[in-house]
C-alpha cells in the first residue's frame, strides 16, 4: 500500500551491514528508528490522503468499524474487536499488515528482530559492541512482522513471554539466570512488529499480568528473573462481548491498557451479505463446467443467515456466523454441479430444491427437519415479501398495509395496484422484489418518495427483460440458442396456436423431431400456458399439474378447435418482447391463475 520507506528504497543496493545502512545518502537515524506505532499511523495518514482502500476485501463496515479502527491507530492505541463468530475480525487483524513498511533492517540472528541502530537485547548490545559497522543485517519483510495466538486455558507463560533454556545456560556456560539463556516467546519474538491474540478472555491471569506488564512497564519475567526489554510492539486482541465484559474474565489493570474497544457487527443489509459470500464462497469450480448462480439464489440463501439471527430459538451469545451462508452456497453449487453431471448438462444452475438439500447438511437431526412446500402463486404470500422488507427497512410504518398506501399508486390504468403487479410477473419472490425494486428506482431518480403510473410502466418493461434472461439461463442447460428461439415470439399475438409456434420454431432452425420437447419445456417454464377451458388459461406454477392441465388441454382442443391447442405467453414477457394483446378476448374473460 504505501511505498517502501526502507533504507534502500532510493534505487541503492540492499545495505548488508550496519556500516552500509549508514552510509546510504541522506541516511536519517532518527527514521530509522521510528516505533511501529508511529510507522503504521504515517502509512495509514498516507493512504487515506491518497483515498486507497484501507480493508480490501472486508465489506459492510466502511461506515462504523472502520472509521473507529482508523482513529485507535492514528491514536497510537492498542484495541480489541469485540463480536461475535464470522464477523471478520481475524481478517481485520491482519489486514493491518499493509500499513508496515515493506520490509525493515534487523540484526541478522537476532531472536527479537532488533533495531540494528537501537538493539534492546543484550546478546545484539555485545554483539554490535564488538563487530561496530560490521555487524551483519537482514531485511525483514512485513508477513513475517505478524504474530498471532489463539488464546486457550492451557497456553502458558513459556508460550507467550519465553522461559529460561537450560541446555542453553549448560553450553555457554552461563547462570540460569543470565538473559542470554532466555528462549523468547511469542511476544519478544513480535518485536517491531504486530502481536494478535484471539479469544483474548480464554488467556489466564498470570498471562493477562505478563502481557499488562509489557504494555505498561516494557519488561517481563522469567522464572522469576526481572527482565527489562522495552518491546516495541501493536497489541491487538479480538473476544466475544459477553465473554469480555463477564467479571474475572479480564483482568481490570489489562482492560484499562487497551485503548480502544471496537465493535463488530453481522451485515446490515443482504446486500452486503451476497456481497461477502460471492467473494468468500467457492463457486468458481475447476470440473470444465461453466456455473451460473440467479441472483435470487444468492439472495435467498443469504435470507437464511438473516433469518436465523432474527429468530428467538437462537442462542444471541452465539450467533449466526457469515460462514454459514457461504458454506450453504458451496453445497448448493454442488449439488448443482453433481446433477449436471449426472444429466449431462452443458451449464451448472442450481435450483431452490438445493439450498434444502444444503440445509440438510447442517441440521443436527435431518429427520426432524421441518419442510414444507411454498405455494407462490397465493398473492397474500407474495405481497406479505414486500410488506416484510419494507417494515424491516426502519421506515416509519405501523402497519403493513402501509406500505401500499405511502409509497405506491392506488391504481394502475384503472385496476389496484396489487392486481396489476400480480398479473405481470412470475410469481417468484426474485421477480416480485426486481419490479418493486426497479419501479422504486424511477421514482426516486424522477425526485419522488411514491411510485406512480409512469414508473410502473418503465419498471415492468426493464423487469421483462429480467424475466426473459432469468429464462434464458434456466431453458440453456436443457435446449442450445433458446435466446434465439424465444426472440423469434417477438410481436406475435398473446394467445397463439400449436402450429403457430411450431412454424417460429423451425424459423429458428428447431428440427421438426425437437418440436414437441421444445414447447413442452416452454410450458414447463411457464413461458407458455395451457388453455384449459375456452378462454381460461393456465400457466404451471406447480409440476403436479402437468398431467392435469395437459389433459384438460387435449379435450378442450378436440371440442372447440377441432384438436389445435391454443397456448397464451406469459404476461411477464410482453413488454420486452411487444407482444400484441388478444382483443378477441376480453380481460374479464381472460381467468389467470396468479
């Protein structure tokens, strides 16, 4: 991130040698010894003069994590992130990487990473003592300046500080309590550097006194032995909130040294859900096959995590980590990827049936899993998606009703509002928030807080459009050129015959023997509907009526067309692709079953 502010960075020759580092023009001492706080607060100054990212890849906290992160570090303080599981606190941690300097000199062998110019421990003092100039260096990059610790019950001094080595004192010779026998812990060994712990509660007292005494005091103990050795180090913590704040979890002098205390948080919106689990989730497979996730896949499995956090039945302590919905998408895509296999299938769509199978994964008793069958095609259900999102937006709403009374026309060219969005889409949620969503955005780029007529209209011809591509993607993995095919219904009449379709068809290069199986897949997408009674047409939400409205069809061509079946095409794709109205049937003729 910031440009190399090492003793070499002019373009002269890596200095191998204390003498050499001091002999680089314009070599400043004073620079070379600046503190790692004080080095990661100018890097950080730098980037944020410079607008650059400051936490790729870390997504949903620009406005409330961050800007606190931020200040702890241009205050030169340690802090903690308090928050629960999945809440991208580790990658936080060590996303503060890029704000070292690429690489810095050390005392070549030094345990401790000592400052050539201004060593702390006493085997470099001897050392650069006797050797002066010629004391060799090394050139420590910033990955290696990062150290982090999982905090556990049985984590011990030795681990943490470092403790005496009586091999060490055996072979030089040398009193146990000499601080050349000391092997260091993790912390010396962090010096000039970053030191991370997480689950900073789980540590023992001692261990929290250890660390208060190096934070506040600059020296540490070993076995004993009083040991001054100012370390120059960020300490960094991460712990569950309930955990931190519990009495005799931490101890009071250690919670009173931590600068900052920053909370962390689960994604706000399902935006920014789909957004962590898109960069997280394994989707990209290397099997030859190309994948395609919907959006309202994603958008549905992100519901599941949103859900769970809402739902009283789930322990708050614990929460619902982001690394549930990403794990979800994996085997959805999956099990996706085993079916197109298995069906020879040229692209892998996953479907809603496997997000259920996912789930199943992660239930604890798969037989008591509860399931149950959702029948879209009820308005109630469909309007009770909208009022939800809407109530759980923050708007000022009481009642759900509401929803349609403030931010929505009553009529739209004469019938309710309701009644006109039911008529037009596919009833799916994915289609029901896509034309809410977009009418919403004509609204507000025309200066308006409520949708009217005109909105509606530009929404429902964007929507489609959305409609037909959805389509696209679910009719490609059974049928090749299925665009083609369908942008060759472009200006035909609503309702339309078999033999009208299958003369489209073959002007598309359909082969006579793949007509049937053509218009039969366009049923069961519901791009077409049976016509079951004259005049009343129905379109198959729901596969257990295949065989019904078939045979319903059947009769009713033999009865009134002399055995040529009529199909309507959907509403949801007139207005991209300019259908032209029925006019010998009248919409109170006209039975849709929505």
């Amino acid at each position: 991130m910031a440009p190399s502010t090492s003793a070499h960075s002019a373009g002269h020759p890596k200095p191998r040698t204390i003498g050499e580092l001091k002999r680089i023009p314009d070599f400043d001492s004073r620079s070379a010894g600046v503190s790692v706080k004080n080095e990661i607060r100018r890097n950080l100054l730098r980037a944020i003069e410079r607008n650059e990212p400051l936490f790729p890849g870390v997504h949903g906290y620009e406005d409330t994590v961050i800007p606190q992160i931020v200040n702890a570090l241009l205050s030169r303080h340690n802090f903690i992130l308090l928050g629960l599981r999945g809440q991208a606190k580790s990658r936080i941690l060590r996303g503060l990487l890029q704000f070292l300097d690429p690489e810095i000199p050390v005392i070549a062998g030094c345990e401790i990473n000592d400052n050539p110019l201004q060593p702390i421990c006493r085997g470099c003092r001897e050392r650069v003592a006797a050797e002066g100039d010629s004391a060799p260096i090394n050139w420590l990059p910033r990955d290696q300046r990062y150290v982090e610790k999982l905090a556990t019950p049985d984590v011990t001094i030795a681990d943490i500080i470092g403790d005496v080595d009586p091999i060490r004192a055996a072979r030089g010779g040398r009193d146990l309590s000499d601080e050349l026998t000391i092997h260091y812990g993790l912390l010396p060994r962090a010096n000039r550097g970053i030191f991370a712990i997480n689950e900073l509660p789980d540590l023992a007292g001692k261990i929290q006194v250890g660390l208060f005494n190096i934070m506040q005091e600059g020296d540490i103990q070993i076995k004993g032995y009083p040991l001054r050795l100012p370390l120059d180090v960020l300490l960094v913590f991460s712990a569950n909130p309930e955990d931190y704040t519990a009495r005799g979890k931490i101890i009071t002098p250690l919670k009173d040294r931590i600068g900052a205390e920053i909370r962390t948080h689960y994604p706000s919106t399902i935006e920014e859900g789909i957004s962590i689990t898109k960069q997280e989730a394994w989707t990209g497979r290397d099997s030859g096959y190309r994948v395609e996730v919907p959006d309202y896949l994603r958008e549905l499995v992100e519901e599941i995590a949103f859900q769970a956090r809402d739902d009283k039945r789930v322990d708050k302590r614990s929460g619902v980590s982001q690394r549930l919905p990403i794990s979800v998408m994996e085997n959805v895509v999956s099990n996706a990827e085993r079916r197109a296999l298995k069906n020879q299938e040229s692209v892998v769509v996953p479907r809603v049936s496997d997000i259920y199978a996912a789930m199943l994964q992660f239930a604890k008793e798969r037989d008591k899993l509860p399931a149950r069958l959702m029948i879209w095609s009820d308005p109630d259900l469909l309007r009770r998606v909208i009022e939800t999102r809407f109530m759980k937006s923050g708007a000022d709403l009481k009642f759900p009703r509401e929803v349609w009374e403030r931010y929505f026309v009553p009529t739209v060219g004469g019938i309710p509002t309701w009644e006109y969005i039911g008529h037009r889409i596919l009833p799916r949620p994915r289609d029901l928030i896509y034309l809410i969503k977009s009418a919403l955005q004509f609204a507000i780029n025309r200066g308006r807080t409520r949708v009217e007529e005109r909105d509606f209209s530009d929404a429902e011809r964007q929507y489609s459009r959305f409609a037909l591509d959805a389509l696209i993607v679910e009719a490609g993995v059974r049928i090749s050129s299925v665009e083609d095919l369908l942008l060759h219904f472009v200006q035909s009449s609503e309702i339309i015959t078999e033999s009208e379709i299958s003369a489209r068809l073959v002007a598309a290069h359909t082969p006579a023997s793949k007509l049937e199986d053509v218009i039969r897949l366009f049923v069961e997408l519901t791009f077409l509907g049976f016509e079951v009674a004259p005049n009343r047409f129905e379109f198959l939400y729901d596969e257990q009526d295949e065989r019904k409205f078939s045979i319903m069809a059947r009769k009713t061509a033999d009865e009134t067309t002399n055995g040529v079946r009529r199909f309507r095409i959907h509403p949801a794709f007139h207005a991209f692709l300019e259908i032209k109205p029925h006019s010998a049937t009248t919409p109170g003729q006209m039975i849709i079953r929505l």
